[in-house]
C-alpha cells in the first residue's frame, strides 16, 4: 500500500514539474488564457456589482471607506492584504482539490476493485462538481456583498456607483485579475481535462498575484480615495 500511495505521490511531483518546465519554455501561451480569462470573470464580476448596487437600498449605517470618510493608515493596508489572502486561499485551494479529484484520485482508484474503486472512481467528478458549485457561490456572494456596500457607500458619499466604481477600478481592477488567476486556471484546465496541470498551475498563479495584491492594497488606501473624491468634484 505504501509503495502505490509513493507512485501516487511520484507521479504528481513528475506531472507538476514537467508542466513547470512546459510552461517555462513558453510562458506566454499559457498566462495569455490565465489573463483573459481572469479578466472576463472579472468584467463579469464588476457588471454585476454595478448592476446590484443601482438596485439595491443603501444602508443607513455609516459605512468607512479609508482614506475617504475616514483616516488611512498602514493598518487598511494590512486589513485588505488579509482579506485578499483568504479569497486568493480559497482559490487556490480550488486548484490543489481540482489536481486530487481530477488526476490524483484515479491513479488511487486504480489500486482498488469492487465498490471501493467504485466510490473512488466517483468520488474525482463529485469533488470537481463541489468545486465549481463552492466557486459560484464565492462569486454571487461576492456580487452580492459588494454591489450593496457599493450603493451604501455611494449613497453615503454622494456619488452615482457607476462613477464609484470607475474610482475604484485603479485597485479593483488589478487586484481581482490577480484573485481570478487560479480560478481561470481551474477553468482551462477543466475544460482541457488537463487537471495533473493544476497543482503547478497553483504554485504559479498564487505567485503571480501576491505582489499584485500587495501593490493594489496600497492603492486602494492611498490612491483610489483621491481618486473617487476628484471624481465626485
């Protein structure tokens, strides 16, 4: 038994470093589909802020903005970098449980018979189903969650959300392409069955968006603020 987990775990160390080397060859190929379709979730995702914030009711509660309403100061900066770290965990994770479902489980099915390669043989598509079903839920929550804080803190501020959100986008734009990076991997992967490509594809894109969340919370303390009080003249 150990020695079929070792093969298990061999062959996915050899999957994600030969498709580290692929990738290295030739970058660009792969993180042009990682980036248009980060960004098509992104546009999708800001559209449909856009579309619950012109809706929704604004909230009677003040709502602090630093650097808008409030003062800002370093501690903003580290409250968005751990919001940012979560959601880019939960995506991440996404991808390392896309690799276990879709390349490890099989090759772990292969050493059963009878009902237990059965549930194994299952269990890959039930988890790749869980997966995409928790990304939707992230993301209409998330709709959801900041179309409202959007129509509150527009409304609190006395600015439309669309030119709102335009204040925003110096930070949120970058900072969600960077947050949908290993979602967009997941989805290329999946639609290609390419998924002994996810756990690379984990350690690359979480890579790529760290120092761009880094730099996005900055500016979404320091620059945008200033951004949206031109703005709203």
């Amino acid at each position: 038994m150990a020695r079929a987990d070792d093969f298990v775990l061999v062959q996915g160390i050899r999957d994600t470093r030969g498709t580290l080397a692929r990738w290295n060859a030739a970058p660009w190929p792969v993180l042009r589909g990682w980036l248009l379709g980060s960004v098509l979730v992104t546009v999708a995702l800001l559209a449909a802020v856009l579309a619950i914030a012109l809706v929704s009711t604004p909230d009677a509660t003040p709502l602090a903005f630093p650097g808008l309403n409030v003062p800002a100061g370093m501690d903003d900066v580290v409250h968005v970098l751990q919001r940012n770290a979560l959601v880019l965990a939960l995506h991440g994770f996404a991808c390392v449980a896309g690799f276990i479902a879709g390349s490890s489980m099989p090759m772990e099915a292969q050493r059963y018979t009878g009902a237990v390669r059965w549930v194994h043989d299952k269990a890959g598509p039930l988890a790749i189903l869980f997966v995409a079903a928790a990304t939707a839920f992230s993301l209409i929550t998330q709709a959801l969650v900041l179309g409202s804080g959007a129509s509150t803190l527009a409304a609190q501020g006395g600015i439309s959300p669309a030119l709102l959100l335009l204040g925003l986008l110096p930070h949120a734009l970058p900072e969600l392409v960077a947050l949908f990076l290993p979602l967009a991997a997941w989805m290329i992967a999946s639609r290609a069955k390419d998924w002994h490509e996810l756990l690379a594809a984990t350690v690359v894109t979480v890579g790529l968006a760290v120092p761009v969340l880094v730099a996005s919370a900055f500016v979404e303390v320091y620059v945008s603020p200033h951004v949206i009080l031109f703005l709203r003249g």
